[in-house]
C-alpha cells in the first residue's frame, strides 16, 4: 500500500462530526523531530472551542448509550477496518511526527493502533452480565456509562494511546473528547478523518487540538465531564487529578516510570542482552515502560556489560524513513535538552559514560533533536540519574549482589510502574516480581502485551488500572439491581 505524506497539513478541531477552525484562528507549528522542519500547524484552542465540544458530546450521549454493546461493538469494528485501510499512512505520520523509526511505527503504532478497536470490539460484543443468586433474590451487575469522557494522551505512543482509551470508552456507551499531544497531533487527525469516513453518529467522537493549558485545563475541570483519562508526565498528572478531584470525576492516570531491569548471573546471556536493550531504548527511551535501571548480579557483570555496550553500539541510529532504522530523534529540542542535562548530572554525580555522544548524521538532519544512546556505570543507586525519570535513550547500570539488594534497588524510586527479570530459576524470578513496587513485572521478557491483563502503576506512576476488563471497568458504572422473589 502507499503511503500518503502531505506536507504542511494545518489541522482543524473536529466537533460534532464537523472539522472547524478554533475560535482563537491561531495555529501553532508542529516540528518534525529529525529535522526541524514545519510539517503541520495545529489549532491553539482554548476554553470556548472545548465548551463546544464538550456539548456535542453531552448531546451525543442518550442516543449512544441507548445502543446495545452489540451495536457499538460493529462500530469499533467499522473503524478498526478504516484504520486498516490507513495502516500505512498511520506509520509514516507517526514516524514523521515523532521521529521515531518507521519499522516501529509500522509494527507498534499502527499494528496496535487497528488491533485495539479489534480487541476492545470482540471484549464489548462478548461482554456477558454477571449475577449473583442467592435464597430469596437475585443480584444482576450491570454496567452503565459514565458519561462524557476527557481523553488526554503524549506524544510517545500518539494514536497507540488514544485509541486504547477511545475504543473502551466509546465501546460502553460514553461519547469522549479527545486532546492529543499538541506535539504529534497527525495521526489523531487521522482518527478523525476514519470516524468521519465511517458515519460515526456525530458527537460521538470530538477532537480538540491545542496546549495543554489552553485546551487540557479547561477539559479537565469542565463541569460536564464525567471520567478522565491521562497519560502523561507525573507532575501534569498531579494537577490534572487536583482539578478532577473537585467535582469526583471518574480518574485514571498513567504517569512516568523508572523501571529496573534485574539481571541474576543464571539468565541466558543470549536472550537477556537483546532484550535489556531493546527495554532501555525503544522509541529512543521514550516509553513509559523502558527499562532505564539495569541491575547486574556480580558474577555476571563484566560479561553482560560488555556484551551490552557493544550490542547498544551497533544500534542504526537515523533518518526514520530508512527501514534499517533502530534510532531515531527525541520528540523535542526541549526534551533533548532534558535528557542532555541528565547526563551531565550523571557526569557530575561520578559516573562514568560508558557510551554516548552525538551521532554523526547526514546535513537534512543537522536542526533535529539528535543524541545517541547512552549507557553509564558506576552511579550510587540513590543518585538522581539512577531514581528520576529520563525518559530518553538514557540507561544506568548497577551491580548487586543478592535478590534482597536487587530488590532494595528496584523499589529505591518514586515510580512503580513496571520492570522486567532475567533469570533460568522462574521460581525466584516470581519470587522477586512480587516483592517489586511496580503494576506490572516481565520475566525474561519486555513489553510482551496480551490486552487482557491490567495496565497501570502504583506510586508516582498512577492510579487505577486499564486494559481488557479493567478498561471496562473504568469506562462505566457497575449497578447492582437486586430482585426479592416473594
Ligand atoms: O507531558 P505532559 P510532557 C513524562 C516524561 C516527560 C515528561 C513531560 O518524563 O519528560 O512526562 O512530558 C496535556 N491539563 N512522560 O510535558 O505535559 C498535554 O497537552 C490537562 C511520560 O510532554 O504530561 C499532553 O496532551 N492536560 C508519559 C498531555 O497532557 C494537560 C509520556 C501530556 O503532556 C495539562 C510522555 C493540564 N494542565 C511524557 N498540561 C508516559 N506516561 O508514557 C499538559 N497537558
């Protein structure tokens, strides 16, 4: 299939099955990370664009949640095919507006992109009620909507995350708002492009572009919005839950991470190598789930390291566009320079960089946020290198001696989002998994999703928990009718 690539595309809200201009007629430029070039203007939208859109979807609301889930199941189904059509489209938008390699885009972004419709569809339209009997009655359990449903997605995952929270939300019964990155807004506006291409009932799905003060502020605090779901850094996320406390919104947050990656001196070298790799820098480091913090049992640690720098150093890092392509750019100037003072702070604190610098890149890219990908030694696990999010191709590597100290290590951070371990013994690898402060633990593998299993953090990494039933869950209100017989 061919891909279609627009230059410039100057994208509009998309209210009430209508795509219209903000109110403010202002447009902020969307860069492309590789090179620094203007490919995209997006809306500046402020509070009356989101009024009106929080409308549409209040107005949407009876006539959706009057649908059976068998209906609304087609629907997720309907989109999911449109998208389908799109698979290429999405990847080279989303490789263009995040910078990251356009295998990754293809295999990640859109692949999961279609698949969860597809999912959340065949999980809707199975949906069973649930009872519970008992002498003289009878409980049914029944799930309703919430209501109108703020969506607030970043720019690591654009359309992967907005369409793990659209597909549940609007699949039991909720007409949603969305608020894409205001850096990577392409592939929403493809979204939109999908729902409108398929006759999605208007109102069902809005879409307001714009900053985060201007657009997500007022979304969140709206008094018509009922449920809120954000992914996102960990301080946005405070003052998003502040905002949504006031009036008990319904609140699901997926913040930050700062994942250890424990690797005991009986794993498969092998194995384990590629993997803690592939954990510390897909997508450049930047998803939530990488693993930035490697924990080296002793015995092993002069191998793994070793073996680990040169796999990292074999890395293709450039143009996205190329099919080669393991590395590509960080989302912003902003961000790189984030990232670049963390390793000075690394350099300050007594690492040692093991690996890093710039890469060296044709001139087309010589104005994108470019950095390769580091790896250093030999900081004191409580530095703030090794315990506060990066979120770049950034990784710290530690030794420890035994599961107790790997333990310490992993749990030694605000974060507790996910991790993964490395180890033949399973028995310990799960005896270790429960005793990390995390969501989620992989052993001897990262990032292997099955879309039933809960999604979410505890600590600094969130509240509450998506995926499979648990996005259900969160997207509706669960009532309990209890019937006497006489
Ligand atoms: O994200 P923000 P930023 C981490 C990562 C990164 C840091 C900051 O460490 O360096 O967060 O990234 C919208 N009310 N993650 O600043 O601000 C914003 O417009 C409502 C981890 O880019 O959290 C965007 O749509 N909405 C993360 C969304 O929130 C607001 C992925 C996320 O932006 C708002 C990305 C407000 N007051 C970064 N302010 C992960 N969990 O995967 C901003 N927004």
């Amino acid at each position: 299939m061919k891909a279609v690539w627009r230059d410039r595309l100057k994208l509009q809200n998309y209210i009430s099955g209508l795509f219209i201009e903000p109110d403010s007629r202002e447009w902020m430029d969307d860069y492309s990370p590789a090179t620094g070039e203007i490919i995209g203007q997006v809306p500046k939208s402020q509070k009356s664009d989101v009024d009106r859109a929080v409308k549409a979807a209040k107005d949407a609301l009876p006539y959706w949640s009057s649908l059976t889930n068998i209906e609304r199941a087609d629907w997720l189904d309907k989109i999911a095919d449109n998208l389908e059509s799109k698979y290429e489209d999405i990847a080279h938008l989303e490789s263009k507006d995040t910078g990251k390699p356009i295998s990754l885009a293809r295999e990640v972004d859109a692949h999961r992109s279609v698949k969860n419709f597809r999912f959340f569809g065949e999980m809707i339209r199975n949906l069973e009620e649930e009872s519970f009997g008992m002498e003289d009655a009878n409980n049914r359990v029944i799930y309703k909507p919430v209501g109108v449903g703020a969506l607030i997605t970043p720019w690591n995952l654009p359309l992967y995350l907005l369409s793990w929270k659209v597909a549940p939300a609007i699949g039991m019964g909720n007409t949603v708002i969305c608020k894409p990155s205001e850096l990577t807004p392409l592939t929403a506006d493809l979204l939109m492009k999908s729902v409108d291409e398929v006759g999605l009932p208007k109102g069902v799905i809005n879409l307001i572009h714009g900053d985060g003060m201007g657009a997500g502020a007022p979304l969140v605090s709206h008094e018509d919005v009922d449920l809120v779901s954000f992914t996102g850094g960990t301080s946005t996320g405070a003052n998003v839950a502040q905002s949504a406390a006031v009036s008990f919104k319904k609140l699901s947050l997926e913040l930050g991470g700062k994942n250890a990656s424990i690797i005991f001196d009986d794993c498969d070298l092998e194995k384990t190598v590629p993997g803690v790799v592939r954990s510390g820098f897909l997508n450049q480091g930047q998803v939530c789930l990488c693993g930035s913090r490697i924990l080296v049992q002793e015995n092993v640690y002069d191998k793994f390291v070793d073996r680990f720098v040169n796999e990292v150093e074999n890395m293709k890092i450039g143009d996205p566009s190329n099919e080669d392509t393991k590395l590509g750019a960080l989302i912003s100037p902003e961000h790189l320079s984030k990232v670049e003072e963390y390793i000075q702070i690394a350099k300050d604190e007594g690492g040692t960089i093991l690996t890093g610098g710039y890469p060296c890149l044709p001139k087309e890219f010589e104005n994108g946020n470019w950095i390769a990908p580091t790896v250093i030694a030999d900081l004191d696990v409580s530095s703030r290198c090794s315990i506060e999010e990066i979120f770049g191709p950034v990784v710290t590597i530690h030794k420890f001696v035994n599961e107790e100290e790997a333990i310490k290590i992993a749990n030694n951070t605000r974060y507790g989002l996910a991790g993964s371990i490395w180890t033949t013994d399973l028995e310990k690898g799960n005896r270790v998994a429960e005793s990390i402060h995390t969501g989620m633990i992989w052993i001897n593998t990262w990032l292997h999703r099955d879309l039933r299993v809960p999604f979410g953090g505890v600590k600094d990494s969130g509240v509450g928990r998506e995926g499979g039933r648990w996005s259900l869950g969160f997207f509706s209100e669960t009532m309990n009718i209890c019937t006497k017989y006489d």
